[in-house]
C-alpha cells in the first residue's frame, strides 16, 4: 500500500468507520425491534434469538475466510462486494413476508458484513504503521461502536414507533451506497506480499462447530437434551477435526501458533465473554423494557441511552490510554464494570427500581465501551502485517461468536424459566441465572485482562512475533516451515 498523507489517512478510516456504523446500528436498532416483530410475524423466544444469531453466526463462520481472502486477492475489492452484498441483504430483509425469510435474508446480509469489518480493520492496520497512530485510530473505530450503541436504540425506536420495523434496514441502503463510491474513490488498493490458499475443510469445520453448537443451545428448552445430543456430538467432532487438522497445513485457516501468544489468546477469550455479555444484556433489556414495563419502542430505546452513552463517551478514551499505556488499565475497568453491573441485575434485581437499572445500564455502558480498543489493538499489533486480515478477522470472529452464544445461552435460560408463563408475571425471576451469567462474563473480562496485560505475557507474544515473522521468510523463500 503506498504511503498516504494524514489527510487521506484519516479519510479511508471515516470510510472503514461508515462500514462499522451500519453493521453495529443494524444490531442495536433492531433488538429494539424485537417485540414488534414477535407481534407482526408471530414469533417465539426462539425466533428471536434466530433473528439475531442467524446474522451473528453466519458472520462469525465466514470472517477468517474474509479475511485470508481479503490478503489473498485484495482488501478494496473484497470491501466493496461486501458492502454491496450487505446493502442487499438489507434491502431484502426490509421486504421479508415471514419470519423463515426474515432470517434467511439476515444470513444473507451476514456474508457481506463477514466482507465489511474485519477487512476494513486490516486496511486500517496498513494505512496506519505508527503503533500510536494506530491505537488512536482503532479508538476512533471502537468509538463508531458507541455511536451505535447511543443513536441505534432510539433511532430504531422512533422508525419502529412511527414506520415500523421494516425501516431499520432502510438506514441501511443510503450509507452503504455511499461508502461504496468512497471507497471506490479513495480507498487504496493492498494484499498480502504472498498470498494464502483457500482452506476449504478448515471452513467447513468451522461453520460445523459454530452452526451445530447454536443450534443445540438454542433449540435444547424446547426440543429437549435426545433431540440437541448429535449437534453437540457434530461440534464436538468439529472442534477436534480443527485441532488435528489445522496445524499440518502450511496455510491454515486458523493458524494456531497465534494463540501461543498470551495477549492474543487473552484478547480471543476476552472478546468472546464481553460480546456474549453484550448479546445477553441488549435481549434481555429490550424483552424487559417492553414486554414487562410496557414501553413502546421509542422510549425503551430512551432506557437504553444509560448504556449507550457512556460507550461512546468511553471507547476513545480508552483508544488513547491504550495507546499511551497498553491495555491492562482498560481492561482492568471495562471487566469491573460490567461485573458490578451484571451484580446489580443478579442479585439486587436492578429492575425493580429505576435507580438501580439506570446505575446497571451505566456500568455496563461503562465497561462495554473500555473493551473494544485492548481486544482490537491487542488483536493485530506484534503480528506479521502479511497477516493483518486474518489476526483481524480471528478478533471479529470471536466478537460474533460471543454475540450469538451470549444470545443463544441467556436467550435459552430465559425461555426455561418463563415455560409457558407470560413475560410479565415471571420475567424478573426467570431471567436471574441469566444475569449471572452475564456477571461471569465481565469477571473473565477482569480476570484474563489481568493475566494477559503482564510482562510475562507480553514475552510470549515477542517470542510468537519471532517465530511467525521467522516463519514468513523461510516460506517465502520456499523452504518447509
């Protein structure tokens, strides 16, 4: 990629950021959505859960193939057919007559968002090489989440309470469009120096795993353990094929010598607890806020904004501090937070009282908006840049997984509880274990920021860099690594 000026630096990245911005208001507004569209096209707790996981866990399968594919034969081009695909998808779920469309055209949009953010991640990890200037700039990208995070709600509640939930994917089709004749414009061109084979097994593997293992959780209250145990037995089988397979090939899908480094497999397992507490907490709160307390859409997104704001406000705080001082304090705070919240829901039952939810939602606002930037920048700095998309897209993927198991899991616990009960008469009970497992969620955020973030750490990750960057050369010189 050829050397830019700070100008258009900082043009490719309000590029890379309008990709984000669609993907992340099409979550947040539509959770909002959620009860309108159980009403509209009669759906089960089930169903909504597939609304969400049905995008979340095809986007989670396809975005290390994103990315490999992206350094294979072009990150721009690769960007540009997902924002296409993207805007489709979106165009398509807007017209969708029931809910069996409604999440087939969801899983379509999935494929182009698998093409958006982690390929505009790694454009961002090659357009920026100061690692402070980098650091700065993924703050930017984990502020574009808080921006989400604050106008999605409410900007999906007031289209949901005056057009209807259709609409929410309606945003969609002018920001899309418009980052596609940017990006064509101004987004350079950049690949990987060698590129890497397609893993077709390693992929399907995947997808295997992923697939089967939500679909056992999801579907386990209401179709029971005999009818769930082959899909936990296919996972299972998939996982173990991964970690048999995946090492004996010289370009692996998942290149495993990256979680050798403590930071990187530290960041894996703390995106995967932050992003499952955040799937938890947005079904759950949206389910509460209207089912239980009766809000119509617009002012539960209101409600949300205690938790919106403070992401937005936190995330390029926490870009900086990681940039000047790494990411042991943001993750020291972002797994506090979200623990006292999930602490607060669990055991004081913070929905009872407006006081203790809007401190609940705060918390948790708080936490949420210090993870993004030590995941994302813990994620791709001290790998090879050869590798930037696929690192990127191992930290995207684990984002989504977290997301669709946060949702499959307390989506699942919530359903056993209520049974056949109505929402409003046993939703505060019946969603506790599910709080707590949020609270778990943030404690691993503590727990594993503390253990990652120390020099031991950082000595596994110099050492993993070394081999991975010895490696490269050897490749590239065609000798068997």
């Amino acid at each position: 990629m050829p050397e830019l000026s700070h100008r258009r630096r900082f043009l490719v990245l309000a590029i890379c950021c309008m990709s984000l911005l669609i993907v992340s208001l099409d979550v947040t507004a539509l959770n909002v959505a959620l009860p309108s569209m159980q009403r509209e096209l009669h759906a089960s707790t089930a169903g909504l859960q597939w609304t969400i996981d049905a995008y979340t866990l095809v986007l989670a399968s396809l975005l290390m193939l994103s990315g490999s594919t992206a350094d294979r034969i072009g990150r721009k081009r690769v960007f540009m057919a997902g924002l296409i695909i993207f805007t489709a998808g979106s165009l398509l779920c807007s017209l969708a007559p029931n809910l069996d469309s409604l999440i087939a055209f969801r899983m379509i949009q999935a494929v182009g968002g698998s093409m958006l953010n982690p390929v505009a991640m790694s454009i961002i990890t090659n357009t920026f090489t100061d690692p402070a200037e980098r650091a700065r700039a993924i703050g930017v990208w984990g502020g574009v989440v808080g921006i989400s995070m604050a106008a999605g709600p409410l900007a999906g509640g007031l289209l949901v309470e005056s057009v209807g939930w259709r609409s929410i994917f309606w945003v969609n089709l002018p920001v899309g469009l418009a980052a596609l004749l940017l990006t064509l414009r101004y987004v350079p061109e950049s690949r990987a120096p060698k590129a890497r084979r397609p893993d077709p097994v390693g992929q399907l593997l995947v997808i295997a795993l992923f697939g089967s293992l939500t679909y056992a959780i999801i579907e386990a209250p209401n179709s029971g353990a005999d009818y769930v145990l082959p899909f936990v037995a296919v996972a299972l089988a998939a996982l173990a094929g991964l970690l048999w397979y995946e090492p004996r090939r010289d370009e692996p899908l998942i290149d495993l010598r990256f979680f050798r480094s403590v930071p990187f497999s530290g960041a894996t397992v703390i995106a995967i607890s932050a992003f499952a507490a955040l799937g938890g907490f947005l079904f759950l709160s949206t389910l509460y806020l209207q089912n239980v307390r009766g809000y119509d859409a617009l002012h539960a997104g209101l409600w949300m904004l205690p938790m919106a704001v403070p992401t937005f406000l936190c995330a390029p705080l926490s870009g900086r501090l990681v940039g000047s001082r790494g990411p042991r304090l943001s993750l020291l705070v972002a797994g506090t937070a979200i623990t006292a919240s999930g602490v607060l829901f669990a055991g004081f039952e913070a929905e009872t009282s407006n006081v203790t939810l809007f401190v609940a939602y705060l918390l948790f606002g708080i936490g949420f908006g210090f993870v993004n930037a030590p995941i994302t920048n813990t994620a791709v700095s001290g790998m090879p840049r050869a590798q930037a998309g696929v690192a990127a897209a191992v930290a995207s993927t684990s984002r989504q997984l977290g997301q669709t198991l946060g949702v499959a899991v307390v989506g699942a616990v919530l359903a056993s509880g209520v049974g056949a009960s109505s929402y409003r008469d046993v939703f505060v009970s019946a969603s506790v274990p599910g709080w707590w497992i949020l609270t778990g969620c943030g404690a691993a955020v503590l727990g594993l920021g503390a253990l990652s973030s120390g020099r031991w750490a950082r000595r596994s990750a110099e050492r993993t860099a070394a081999e991975l960057d010895s490696a490269e050369v050897r490749q590239a010189a065609g000798v068997s690594a």
